[in-house]
C-alpha cells in the first residue's frame, strides 16, 4: 500500500462522502444490535419489560437514531464523479474541499467542489434548482462572520466551473483561504 492509501480519509477529502455514508449505516447497524441484545437480556433474565435493561435499551436508541438519521438525510446523494475531480485536481493552487452538505435552516445544499483562493470561494453544484442568490448570500453570510471574502461564486456547468478557477488561479493566496476551508467544513455535514 502506498502512503495515500494508508492516508485516512478526512471530511472535505474527495471519497470521504461515500465513506461517511458507509460508516453511519454500519454504526446504526451495531447500535441497533447492541439495542436488542440489551432488551432481550433483560426479558429472558426477568420474564418482563419492566426493569433496568428495558430503560438502557430505550436510551441507546437515541445515539443509534442519529446515525440513522444522518444516513437517510445522505442516501439520496452522490459523491463527486471520479472523471471531473481528475480535472479539477490539475488546476493548481487552491483550497479545495469536496462533497460537502451544506446545513442551514431551511435546506441542506450539496457542494460537489469547493475550490478556495484569493478569499474568493468557488462553488460547483451541479443539477439542482437551488436559488443562486440564496446560496451564495447564505455561504457568504456565514463566513463573513469570521472572514474577509471577496466573493462566493455558485457554478452548475463543470465547464464554465474550470473557466471561472482557471481565471482565479492566476491570482495570489488570500490570507483568509485557510480559515474558509475551515468554516466550509464546519458547516456540512
């Protein structure tokens, strides 16, 4: 194995949505294992439902409910296609991030490509009937709480995507680039 491969894959790596999908089902699944191990010890043990592991079982269900819940909220969506982070990846010097779920209170935004430079943010969203407006006004909203950024781009065509990042590689390292990374990740699921 190469040292990529024994790389772990972290939130905002391109692999890690399809990932982060497999691990919430899987902890649903042993959680829920462990929820009926816990009610059945306590019935063959006391003949009931009325007693101590009935009321662990009952709690235990809450953590298993939030990876299930995560899961379901992500099933529907894909990860990045492996042809168009090939090209994105040849365009040098920039923050990137990748398959992101952008929570805010009203909807849940995916973000296929987040490419950060010269505190400009770059979104690809590709296929959706997402408002541009309230993208860019929401992503902008919350980073600008912390950050300089001059401005928030939301692109749907992985051509003119290339285009607009093509352009803006010419231009310097912002000094917020690094913090906007951040946040992006703070913010998605």
């Amino acid at each position: 194995m190469d040292s990529q491969q024994k790389r772990k894959v972290e939130k905002g790596d391109y692999g890690y949505f399809e990932k982060n999908k497999r691990t919430q089902l899987m902890i649903s699944f042993v959680l829920l294992f462990f929820v009926a191990v816990v009610f059945y010890t306590g019935y063959v043990r006391y003949g009931n439902t009325k007693n101590i592991f009935t009321i662990m079982a009952v709690v235990s269900v809450i953590p298993m409910a939030k990876f299930l819940v995560s899961y379901i909220v992500l099933a529907p969506h894909k990860g990045l296609e492996k042809e168009i982070y090939r090209k994105v990846k040849e365009i040098d010097g920039f923050n990137l991030a990748y398959d992101l779920m952008i929570s805010s209170s009203e909807k849940i935004y995916e973000v296929k490509i987040t490419a950060i430079r010269d505190n400009a943010v770059y979104l690809y969203v590709p296929g959706h009937n997402y408002d541009k407006n309230d993208v860019e006004k929401y992503v902008r909203g919350f980073l600008e709480k912390e950050c300089k950024v001059s401005a928030v781009k939301m692109i749907s065509d992985i051509g003119q995507y290339q285009t607009e990042i093509k352009k803006a590689s010419k231009h310097e390292q912002g000094k917020y680039d690094e913090r906007i990374r951040e946040l992006m990740l703070i913010y998605s699921m």
